[in-house]
C-alpha cells in the first residue's frame, strides 16, 4: 500500500472504509465543478468509484491517493495518476489529477500533494512523464501546474464541452530529468 507524507498531509491509497468522506467530496457540486465526468449523485455511484480506485491502485494501472491533514486524519482531496503505458525508458502517467473540498482551497495542500506524487512517479514508480490538462478557465488548476513544474504543451481551442458551451482546454507536461532540476534549484 502507498503511504507517503509532507510536512502537513499524508497521502495513501483509498479503502472501503473512505466512502462517507469520499462521497461526500465526488457529490459535492462546486467541487467536482470541471470534473463533471467523473462526480458522482448518489451513495452507490460514489461507491462503485471507490471500489474503482482500490482496483485500479491495486491492480498497478493508477495511483489514485486521498490527501489528508496530518494533524486530525480529516481526508480533504485526492491526488493522483493513471498509467498509460510503459515504454523502454520508463512509464508515462497521463493523466494526472487533482481535486480538494472547497474549505480546503487556497492553502498550498495540492500544490503540496502533487509535488509529493511527482516525486513518488518518477523516482519510486519508475515514470518518466507525466501528463495533465484542464479547462482554459480552470485558474486554481492552472496554478497549480505551474507551480510544481509542469509546462504547457498545447492549448485546444473549444476542446470539449462543458457547462452548456464549447472550452478550450490547456495541456501540461513534465518529464523526470525537468522535475530533477526543480528540486536541485
């Protein structure tokens, strides 16, 4: 099972035991606001996602974390990847993700979160890229890319859709030896 730390959270895999905090988090509207495809409206759909996520992070084809405070165990978010494919030089997560309960906004907890996870990726997990991408308007996610080191790669232009209109989407990258040099600098 993977359990890693910072200074203020700690990050490990999900269990069954999860699902009224995890429920709560993929039911909630404003949280799950630009990742509509994957929230959930009821108990049963939250459930079947967390079986999901225990699968997938057990069966090695994710890494799907819960973040939680270090000082009461409150679960606040969930960081994580998925494994694309595996190459010569090493694997590619494509996509990774993140996403925290609204009270927990603005305080570093993701920032901290993913920073810990790329560190994982690429010198415990064996990656050597990893991808992620958002809505051009999603500008907490944005930041967040930014600044743990990932760089913009391309923008689509009305991508996808989203809450009733076409959006541009925005997609980011960073590779082990780009992320070697953010931690030597």
């Amino acid at each position: 099972m993977i359990k890693l730390e910072t200074e203020r959270l700690i990050l490990r895999e999900y269990k069954e035991s999860d699902l009224p905090e995890y429920h709560k988090m993929m039911s909630d509207k404003e949280n799950m606001y630009f990742l509509i495809d994957i929230a959930t409206t009821s108990l049963e759909e939250s459930e079947e996602s967390l079986q999901n996520a225990i699968a997938v992070s057990a069966q090695g084809k994710a890494r799907r974390l819960c973040v939680m405070l270090k000082e009461n165990k409150q679960l606040i978010g969930s960081v994580g990847y998925e494994i694309a494919k595996e190459t010569p030089a090493g694997k590619i997560a494509d996509p990774m993700g993140w996403f925290i309960i609204p009270e927990y906004q603005n305080k570093g907890y993701i920032t901290e979160a993913a920073k810990r996870v790329l560190e994982f990726a690429f010198f415990q997990d064996n990656c050597v890229r990893v991808v992620t991408g958002c809505y051009k308007d999603n500008m907490p996610t944005q930041k967040v890319m930014e600044k743990v080191g990932f760089r913009k790669e391309a923008e689509r232009i009305e991508a996808e859709w989203h809450d009733g209109k076409m959006k541009d989407r925005l997609e980011f990258a960073i590779n082990k030896n780009e992320f070697m040099q953010i931690i030597v600098n």
